[in-house]
C-alpha cells in the first residue's frame, strides 16, 4: 500500500476535494494529518475548534481514503509555552534555555508538558476514536530529532535526582559504583548531584552514562503516556504506531521506546542521511552514490526497524526529491522514488507514504519537495509513483513478513552510549563499524536481522554477528549462551561494567566464556596511520583501534604485522581485535559462511539483494546497467536478467 503526509490546514479548504480526488487517483490508500497542527485545533487552553479537522478528515475518507492520525504534540503552540514556560528545553552546551518558534521545544522532564501533551492526545483520541475514516494513530513525530532526548533543565535534574536515589538506594553505593573518590567527586547526599554538564574538562563517564539511561527512561515513559492516552479511547481495529527517525541516532532505548506500538514506522531519507554519513568522505566515494543514497544506509534502518516492529512495518515519510536539511541537498537519480519504494516492500514494508504531497511555498520547509510542486504541477516524483502503482498490481500481495534470515547482527543502545561518553579516538564510532559490518554482510548477498542484543532468542540463526557489545548484561550473555549458531565479536566487546568500568579481569569480561581473551591494552591511530593485518597469506588494513591480547589457548586467525594475535577463534567463537577494511570482514564472513552452510553471493558496490514473500529484489545503484545474479529459467515479476540504471528487477 501507498500513502502521503498531508497538511489540509496549509492549504486553502476549497483545495481539499481536488486533492483527495487526486490522491486516489494516483492509488494512494492512506493520508497521514495532524502531527503538528497543535495551533490550529485548540487555539488556547481548552478552546478547541475541531470543525476544519473533522471536514478535512470527512473530505479524505469520503474519496476513499484512510486517515492516520498524528497527535501534534511536537509542537506545543506560542499559547502553551507563554504560559507554562518551563517545558521549554535546556540547552546541554550552552544552559540556555531553548525558545519557541521550530518543532521538538519540549523538556521530557516537564511534569506539566507530560499532562499537558497527555490532554491534547486524549481530546483528539476521544473525538476521532469511533471515526470510520480513521485507520491508526502516529504519536508524535520523530521522537529525540534534533538531538532532542538530553535536556538541562531544573525539571531533568530534579528527576535525576529521584532516578539515581531509586537506582542505587544510598549515596555510598552511587559513590561506589561511579568510582568517585576520584578527584574528590563524592557525595554526600542525592541532593547534591548535577547534571553532567558544564564542567572544566571531562565529566565522571559513570555520571554521564546514568543520566544517558535516565534519560532514555524519560522518552520512554513520556511515549508510554501518549500511548495508553490514546488507547484509553481509539476504536476497535485502530492501530498505533510512531515514525522513529534512524535507530542509530535516536540516543534512546529503541526496543523500550517501540514496545508499546502495534508497529513501528520510519522515515526515510536516502540522501539527507547519505550526505551526512559521507560528510567528510572523498568526493571519489561520495559522488557515485550522491544521487542514490548510500547502498546500504537505506537497507540498515528498514531492517532495524523491522527488527524493533516484530512483524510488519511501514516508511511513513519517504524522501521524494530533495531535502532541505541535510549539509547537501542534491536531486535523487531517475528511478530512484520508485527504487526505494520497492527496496522498502523488499525489506519487509507493509505501506510507504510520501513525504510531502504538495510542496509548502513558506516556512521553514520550502525547499523540501513534494509529489507536487508549489505551483500544483506535478513533480519529478509523480510518474514514479504512478509506476509503483502499476508494478505492485504485478508483485501481488506483499502481506508475507520476510522469512527469518540465516544470519543476526546485534545492536545495543549500551554500547552507543559508551562511545559517545568515551570514544577513545576520533576514528571510532559505533554506528560506523555497525554500518561496516552490515554493509560486508550485504556486499555477500545475504539477508540480515537486526536484533536488540538481549531482546528475545537467537534460536535458528547459523551466524550472529556483535559488531561491538561494549557493556553486555547478564540477559544478552543468556541469549547468546543459549543460541547455536556461530558468533562473530568486533572489537570493544566487553569492555565496560555495567557502571563503566573496565570490566572485571579485563575485558572482554562477561564475553570471556565466549572468548577466553584477555584485552591488556588498547590504541587509536589516525585514519592515515594505519597498520596491517595479516591473514591467510594476504594483508589487510588495521587501524583507527587495535587491541593487544593475550590470547591463551585459542587458535590465532589474524595477526598484526609485528606478528601478535590480531584476531582469534575459540569454539563457536571468533573474535576480532581491531578495526580494519572491508575486504578483512568479508573474507572472514565468507568462511564463516561456508562454515554454517550460509550460501553467499558476493555483489559488486553498486548491486544489492533482498528476498521476501518467494520473490528476490535485485537493486542497480549504478548509472549503468548491470547483470543480476538470478537462477538459469528465474520467472521474472519486473525487469529481467539486466537492470537498467538505478532499476530493479524481481523474480521468483
């Protein structure tokens, strides 16, 4: 299914008829409204004036259509603020109070915008819950956008407070367990504690990682709220859902965050996101891919989206030309809508909406363009979509959930936390060697589930792959202990507390069952002072975060050009001890792979894979056609044995 976000209180009334028409016409099924219509609906406290949203959801229904519902909570009115101004935010570089006049100007510690936002999410349930024209809710938009989860105000500290009271049960275990006899940093009292903000130099990595849990604990609990608001009176078969930006970036528990939802929803930015990725990446890497998106940025967020939904999920806000906000805003290569439309069905979508249907001549998104231009003529995107339409007719029912997949990559957001609170070295990053060791994965062929580590049983996976598991608790190490299938580690595993120290006996701590390593010293090299890593007879890269380990009695896989153990196995186990290239990975992965009977399929840069329902995706990034890897007598569903530039082909 397809769908469109829609704005009916930006355009003139006597306009919504034709759009609706339209929208049906072009095959769309769903109309997402509201998200940030706060101002419009109730112009002061308690004065609602619901009648142009009951007509525009009445006009959208009676042309076909469905209606998701946004509660426009990410954006509190001029009104709301003026009177209550402590639910403004607290800037964390600057402790200046962030003021009105964006989106996301809201303190998750604020007691008062909790029941405020609270109110406005069960008015809007309360009126539109038995509506026929209303399929599903959306919560928010886009919940910690724009770095929004941290805030320093007397409301987060106030709470913090209470969470780390709750959490240690006495100063003297809080004292303990944040190391702070060092630099004379104890307590006396709860009362006492700041926030870890504003100090000289570097704050107490132990203070800095409970207020990131504290936090996450504060989006969760306000989503909560919102939730059970609306549940308290949606309508039989009325759906919830939230659009989460990429999981990555969230700064936030994810699979805490999504529990409650029916499904979770993502929006989908290729190239917004790409440009921000490759920020500093030569104009030789970046250039093939500025029109298309990165290969498997796109491909990374569908399945960690999928893998926080359980089930079916939607693209509820896709790209459909340029953006207006990342550093670049070029537009997408022809074919590219429809390519990442039929790339998210692949991955598993049950609709993608298009984000916007008409572009907005005023305000902050003027730029960001739309199925239609602000002159009301189609856009680039529009025959695209008619496309999509006419090609999903061919797919048939996309219903089916895609087959488990034979190989797991473990996320956590434990370990994202412990890289921003203490990196180390300016070449690490979590989310890139997450992305690297997916990206290997995709470059073989294979399909991949991306799992919260610790969130549920590894049962039936051949390969599980830990890109980092920087602070594993006791429940991932039960999970993992109980699956079968092979474990590949990446480096930093294990190396923290659950209070972020180093981990007992050094690390990698509780992994040391897995790995009996033992990591006695790290090192982070510039990107352009890199070792080697020798393996197989052939070199590699080694470099940006190289550990020395004892390796014991395990067998040495990988050494570093001076000869000492670079990379191990133990059992099941194997375990890498630096950060190193892309050709490294895959031919470990490659091995591994033969080893649990994981049939690979190396692809070139610019070609990717996906399967779902019976059927294979093959996707062509490049400005040239290409052969796909399809089985001699396939039934192809769309295109054939080549693939026109950034086309798509299907077969069964």
């Amino acid at each position: 299914m397809l769908g469109v976000c829609y704005y009916p209180e930006h355009w003139s009334d006597h306009m919504w008829v034709r759009d609706a028409r339209r929208m049906r016409d072009l095959g769309l099924t769903y109309v997402r409204i509201g998200e940030f219509a706060w101002g419009r609906i109730e112009k002061s406290e308690g004065q609602f004036t619901w009648e142009w949203m009951d007509r525009a959801i009445d006009t959208l229904g009676e042309a076909g259509l469905k209606v998701v519902l946004g509660t426009p909570t990410a954006t509190p009115p001029k009104w709301l603020c003026e009177k209550y101004p402590d639910i403004l935010p607290v800037d964390i570089h600057t402790g200046l109070r962030r003021g009105f006049g964006s989106r996301r100007h809201y303190d998750f510690s604020s007691e008062t915008y909790l029941a405020q936002a609270e109110r406005i999410s069960a008015a809007m349930a309360q009126r539109y819950g038995s509506h026929p024209h209303v399929a599903g809710w959306q919560t928010d938009n886009e919940l910690c956008c724009h770095d929004t989860s941290l805030s320093a105000s007397p409301a987060a500290c106030d709470a913090f407070r209470i969470w780390c009271a709750q959490r240690y049960g006495t100063i003297e275990a809080l004292n303990a367990a944040w190391g702070n006899v060092f630099w004379s940093m104890e307590y006396d009292s709860f009362d006492q504690i700041e926030l870890p903000f504003f100090t000289v130099c570097e704050t107490n990595p132990a203070h800095r990682l409970a207020f990131r849990r504290f936090a996450s604990d504060q989006v969760v609990r306000f989503h909560d709220v919102m939730i059970a608001a609306i549940r308290a009176h949606a309508g039989e078969g009325q759906w919830i859902t939230h659009n989460i930006i990429p999981p990555a970036t969230t700064g936030v528990d994810n699979a805490a965050l999504t529990r409650g939802l029916d499904f979770v929803s993502y929006d989908n930015y290729p190239l917004g996101f790409s440009d921000q990725l490759m920020a500093k990446a030569p104009a030789s890497e970046w250039q093939p891919f500025m029109r298309t998106g990165h290969p498997d940025l796109a491909a990374l967020n569908f399945d960690s989206v999928r893998g926080l939904s359980k089930d079916a999920w939607w693209v509820m806000e896709q790209q459909p030309g340029p953006v207006n906000w990342a550093p670049h805003n070029p537009r997408p290569a022809p074919g590219m809508i429809r390519h990442w439309t039929l790339q998210a069905f692949a991955h598993g979508a049950a609709c993608v909406a298009y984000f916007r249907w008409r572009q907005v001549p005023f305000a902050q998104e003027q730029m960001h363009a739309g199925l239609l231009r602000p002159d009301d003529q189609h856009a680039p995107a529009w025959p695209e979509v008619e496309q999509v339409v006419r090609e999903m007719a061919l797919l048939g029912d996309l219903s089916a959930v895609p087959e488990r997949a034979l190989v797991a990559l473990l996320v956590d957001p434990a370990s994202a936390w412990v890289d921003d609170i203490e990196r180390q070295g300016a070449g690490y990053r979590y989310s890139a060697v997450v992305f690297q060791y997916y990206g290997a994965l995709r470059a073989l062929g294979l399909d991949v589930d991306i799992l919260s580590a610790g969130d549920g049983p590894l049962d039936g996976y051949k390969l599980i792959v830990a890109p980092t598991l920087a602070m594993p608790d006791e429940k991932t190490v039960e999970t993992l202990r109980a699956s079968d299938g092979l474990l590949l580690f990446g480096p930093r595993s294990g190396a923290k507390t659950q209070e972020f120290s180093i981990s007992d006996g050094l690390p990698p701590g509780p992994l040391r069952e897995f790995v009996p390593v033992k990591v006695i010293a790290v090192e982070t090299l510039r990107p352009d002072c890199t070792g080697e890593l020798h393996y197989q007879g052939e070199h590699f890269e080694s470099g940006r975060w190289r550990e020395t380990i004892e390796a014991g009695d395990t067998e040495i896989v990988a050494t570093y050009e001076d000869g000492a153990p670079a990379a191990i196995r133990s059992g099941r186990s194997t375990y890498i001890a630096t950060l190193t290239d892309d050709a490294f990975l895959k031919s470990v992965l490659v091995r591994l792979c033969a080893e649990a009977d994981i049939p690979v399929t190396p692809l070139p840069p610019t070609l990717r894979l996906r399967r779902r329902g019976g059927m294979t995706f093959a996707f062509n990034l490049a400005d040239e056609p290409a052969q796909v890897p399809a089985p001699e007598g396939a039934d192809f569903v769309l295109g054939g044995a080549q693939i026109e530039p950034f086309g798509v082909a299907v077969w069964r």
